[in-house]
C-alpha cells in the first residue's frame, strides 16, 4: 500500500467515525430522550445504543433505523453530513415542513 492509498484509506475511516458519531449524538443529546427513541424505531434501548456507539465495529445501523431516528427527531443532521461528504447540499423540499438541525 503506498502512501496515498494508507492516506486516502485514513480520510474514509475518519468520515466513517464522523458519520457515526453525529448519529450517536443525535440519540444521546435529543430533547426526547434516546428511551423514548429506541421506544419509537421499535428496538430495545440497549440494542439501539450498541448500533449507534461509533466505535462498535460489531454492531451496524441500518438505513431504516437511521431514518426512523431522523424522523422520530426531526433531526436530519446525519444526512446532512452524508449529503456534503458525497458533495451534494440538502435542502428542505417545498411544504415539507421544517427539521431541526444540530
């Protein structure tokens, strides 16, 4: 492996981390409580706080479950985050209502 591959290798394993850990905070720091979050996507607390802890490597969040969280929080940091990585934007659709942001 030369050196840009390790570091290229480097910038996808720090995003990934980011990835995780803006999801992570987003159950934690909700106003709802993260009970009451795991209650709504319909998994037991212990379960969805394995799949968000950002250095579980074991455990894996599902697209589903990231949006129910995301819509259970009106919070659509994550995607706003996966948006600007993939170098889109995300904007709120006309009438849609409006999100909360981190």
């Amino acid at each position: 492996e030369d050196g840009d591959d390790h570091a290229a290798r480097q910038l996808c394993i720090r995003a990934e981390l980011r990835r995780r850990r803006a999801v992570h905070d987003l159950v934690l720091e909700s106003p709802i409580g993260a009970k009451a979050i795991a209650q709504a996507v319909g998994k037991p607390y212990s379960t969805l706080l394995r799949e968000v802890n950002p250095y579980d490597t074991g455990a894996k969040l599902g697209a589903e479950t990231l949006m129910h969280i995301m819509k259970t929080t009106g919070n659509v940091t994550p995607l706003e985050k996966m948006a600007l990585e993939m170098g889109y934007r995300l904007e709120p659709a006309e009438g849609m209502g409006s999100t909360v942001r981190a």
